[in-house]
C-alpha cells in the first residue's frame, strides 16, 4: 500500500466543436454522437482502475482536451462522483477542468462547483478577434470576458488563462494590448505559450516558412515582454511559460514536471505510476470497443530505468523556475555532479544561469535557450554514465553538435570591438 503518497488523475476529452489550426492534440470535430458510448466506455475504464486508485490519494484531477467544456458538465461531474466513491479524493484536490469561452455556460460552471471542481483553465489566446478567426478559436474577446465573469459569479477563486505568442500577423502592439487586457482581470494564472506549427496542422500547412509568423527574435521580444510585465504585477514564473499568483501554481501539472505518479484516462491519454510508463491508443473508437468488449487499448508501456529518470530529472527541473540541485540530483542517479556542475557555472558566466541557494536556475535570457542548454547538460551527463559503456559513447560521439551563442557579455565585446 502507498497510503502516504498521492495521485493526479488525468482525464481526456478528446471532443472539439472544431479544430483550432494549430493543434496536434488527439481530438475529434463533429463525433459528437459517440459522447454517450464515450462517457460508458470512460466511467468503465475509471471504475475497473479504481483497486489501482485506491492505493494512493488523489490530490488533483485534470479534465484536458479536446474541449471537457463543450462535453458537457454532467459527464464531468459523473466522472467526479465516480472518483468521489473511491473514497481517496482529497477534500482539498484540485480539480481542473479546460474550458473555451465560447462553451462556458453558466448552468454548467454551477454544477461543475457544486461537485467540486475548484480550478478552470480557459484557452483564451489573444484579444485580437482578427487573430482569434485566423488561427481557427471559436470566441471573440467579448466572449472570453463575458464567460470569464460567469466562473467568478459562481464562485471558482482559482482561473487560470492561456495565452499564445507568435501568432500570425501578431505585433508587439496586439501582444502588449492583450496582456493588459488579462492582467487587468486579475486571474489567479496565465501560461504564456509560444506558437509551435507542427506538421500536418491545417496551419503549417499554410504559415511554414512564410513572413506572415513572427521570427523567432520578435518571439524572444514577446517572450521577456510578458515575463517582466507579469511579475511586475505579482505572477511569479514557476515554469517556462507559466507565471501564478503565490500559492496558484498548477498542482496537477507540477506533478509532470517534478516526476510524481500520475493516471491518465481516456485515447491518447498518458500514464506513469511508479517505474512504470503507459499510454492508450490515440483512436476514438478503438478506445470505446477495447474499453467495452474487452480489446487492447494498450498503444506503448516501458519500465523506466534509473538512468531514465535520471535524465528527466534534469531535463524537466531545469523547465521549472526553482531549477535543479545536487541533493535532488543524487536522490535520483548515484552519480558524479561535476560534470554538470562546470557546464551550469559556463552558462552562469554567460547570464544563462543563476544560483539561489543551492538551486541552479535559467535566467530569463537561459529559458530561451533553454531546448539548446539543457540539450549540452544531457549530453553531458550522458558522457559521465558512458563511461566503460562503449553503446553510449558510440551515440554521444554521432550527435550533432550545435554550437553555443555568445553570452551577454561576449556579445557586448564582439559589438564594441567591431567597431573600432
């Protein structure tokens, strides 16, 4: 029994009213008609996992999506029940659910806080409606604000908003005015996500390698803009791209990136308990007939090794704000931390990195090198456990290497002396 460890559930609502132009999410537009056999095949997969459950106390539950908003609330609050009569949800858990403005309904924020939902996270994007039609969202502004005053009325103290950078035909202008827009709701958080076009999106399609999407050094702008703006009005960047009031960070997201046990449900829904990693087929339909008449809804599982977790450490704490340190390096991987420890005092000397504490953290400047920066610290920490092991040496000797950019201060003296 791990009766003193906890849980987060994940469950994914793979239904949309549409598809925005940049998702690669697993989600279905017009299937509207399986939400009945989804909802039996999911409450059968929740209850059959349940002597699992049990094991642990559940501390936060994540609706995703898809759309969970436009599922609707009474599913939502089925599956609450459900995970209610386990007995193991704490009083205290919280409990997510993702919602767009244009499906925000009062009648059904009521029910979802009468059953215990506490948090809601709403994809709002931007306050350009000419932007919002571009890439494919549903509402406008006014919407957004409108359902945003629905969640306050009846009673949720906890909203988070998502926010996107790089948009095409995005200004500094529109970026600025839609921040202050936000910032002036007084959300408890806001994620601020840059645009990422992924192939085979209606939008990458479109927009690959054209002018109209901001190049990355107008994105680098947007990014430390919306950093120095947020904390300046009190929102402390915990992670990458997500800045919280004290106290409001994502609790059920922090467990993705500080390693603890999660279960997730539902197609292409991702799992890991223990040393043990899982996920389920990313197909609507295969989900429900494997759920129902007892097929495999199995897509990949692998054991994680200690090496594994080892590196996830280093490559997840280092996305978090607080960073990593020795200590918690040792707990995870009996290993040498100099090797790590000169490559984190080289991005240091650069402004990449800083020290608080005993904690090694990115600087603003390191989060956007971060892909870069952690990819040298992988490597070496790979060099270090390579060592008498001749198939990793192979590996860490055919990767291709990206050559650092210059630091603040190296740049400063490359621009003084060029021109002289």
């Amino acid at each position: 029994m791990n009766e003193d460890k906890t849980l987060g559930i994940y469950i994914h609502i793979p239904f949309c009213a549409s598809k925005c132009g940049y998702c690669d999410f697993y989600s279905c537009a017009g299937a509207e008609k399986l939400m009945g056999k989804y909802q039996e095949a999911l409450l059968t997969h929740v209850r059959e996992s349940l002597p699992q459950i049990q094991q642990y106390y559940i501390d936060s539950v994540y609706f995703g999506g898809g759309t969970p908003s436009y599922y609707g609330a009474k599913y939502l609050c089925e599956v609450i029940e459900l995970l209610k009569s386990s007995g193991k949800l704490l009083r205290e858990a919280e409990i997510t659910v993702e919602m767009n403005p244009d499906s925000m309904r009062l009648g059904d924020l009521k029910l979802l806080r009468r059953a215990g939902a506490n948090r809601i996270s709403m994809g709002v994007q931007s306050a350009n409606n000419e932007i919002l039609r571009t890439i494919g969202r549903r509402h406008t502004y006014n919407q957004a604000v409108k359902a945003y005053m629905f969640a306050r009325q009846v009673g949720f103290e906890n909203v988070s908003v998502d926010l996107m950078y790089g948009l095409p035909g995005q200004t500094k202008e529109d970026w600025a005015d839609t921040l202050s827009k936000v910032i002036g709701w007084n959300p408890e958080h806001i994620s601020c996500y840059g645009l990422k076009l992924e192939e085979g999106t209606p939008m990458y399609e479109v927009y690959h390698d054209t002018p109209v999407i901001p190049d990355d050094d107008m994105q680098a702008d947007q990014y430390i803009y919306a950093s120095e703006l947020l904390e300046r009005y009190g929102y402390q960047r915990y992670e990458i791209s997500n800045f919280a009031h004290k106290g409001y960070e994502s609790r059920h997201n922090l467990k993705y990136w500080k390693l603890e046990d999660y279960m997730g449900f539902g197609p292409g829904a991702h799992s890991c308990v223990g040393n043990l990693r899982y996920s389920y087929v990313r197909d609507l339909r295969r989900y429900i007939a494997g759920v129902l008449d007892g097929g495999d809804i199995l897509d990949e599982q692998e054991a994680v090794s200690g090496i594994q977790r080892a590196y996830e450490y280093l490559m997840l704490g280092m996305r978090l704000a607080e960073g990593i340190s020795q200590r918690d390096y040792s707990k995870q991987l009996q290993s040498d931390f100099a090797p790590l420890q000169e490559k984190l005092e080289l991005f240091r000397d650069k402004g990449w990195v800083q020290t608080v504490g005993s904690r090694w953290a990115f600087t603003t400047s390191g989060f956007l090198l971060s892909n870069l920066l952690i990819g040298e610290l992988l490597e070496a920490q790979a060099a270090q456990n390579a060592i008498g092991t001749p198939y990793l040496q192979e590996i860490l000797n055919a990767m291709d290497k990206e050559e650092l950019p210059m630091g603040e201060e190296e740049s400063f003296l490359q621009q003084v002396l060029g021109n002289v």
